[in-house]
C-alpha cells in the first residue's frame, strides 16, 4: 500500500510539473513580454506558482486522490492537503531541473 501511494504521489507530481511548463509557463512567459512592450511592471513568479497549485487543486478534485485519508479524517482537508503537497512538488521538480540545465 505505501509503494502505491509514493507511485500515485510522484505520478501525481510529475503530471503537475509537465502540464505547469507546458500550459502555464508559456503563458506566464507571454504575458510578461506583453506587459514588458508596453512599460508595465512584470508579473512577480509567485503567480506562476499560484496557477500551479490551482491546476494541481484541479488535477487532486477531479481524481478524488486524497493521500492523508489514513490519518486525516475530513476528506476536504485532505484532498487540500494533497494538492499542497503535488504542488510544491512540482515545483521542486522544475527547480532541480532547471538547476541540471543550467549546470550542463
């Protein structure tokens, strides 16, 4: 059972991260030249890592995927909890990658 959720939990993850860079990161990347051309302030990357959350919310909600059942028992507060979780991993994901990139 804990091998199964560590796989669903790092499917989970690295599901997130793949659609963040390529959904979100190209828009964010987008609007930010377009706010660049016409002399606005950028976005700050907080955002971006705000609209990953809220595509992994999306992802947690539509699965029903709650990784604190066991130990949580309100399925709301778990279900909010697994999408911090997958979140912040993908963006661990694409910080260590980016990292890899930019050593090589």
């Amino acid at each position: 059972m804990n091998s199964n959720i560590f796989f669903v939990a790092s499917s989970m993850i690295i599901l997130a991260n793949r659609l963040t860079e390529a959904l979100l990161v190209p828009l964010f990347n987008t609007i930010n030249a377009s706010l660049e051309r016409r002399n606005y302030p950028k976005l700050p990357g907080l955002i971006l890592m705000y609209a990953s959350w809220l595509l992994t919310s999306s992802l947690v909600a539509l699965t029903g995927i709650n990784f604190f059942a066991a130990i949580i028992p309100s399925p709301v507060a778990g279900l909010i909890l697994t999408a911090i979780v997958c979140g912040g991993g993908a963006n661990l994901v694409a910080d260590v990658l980016k990292r890899e990139q930019a050593n090589a």
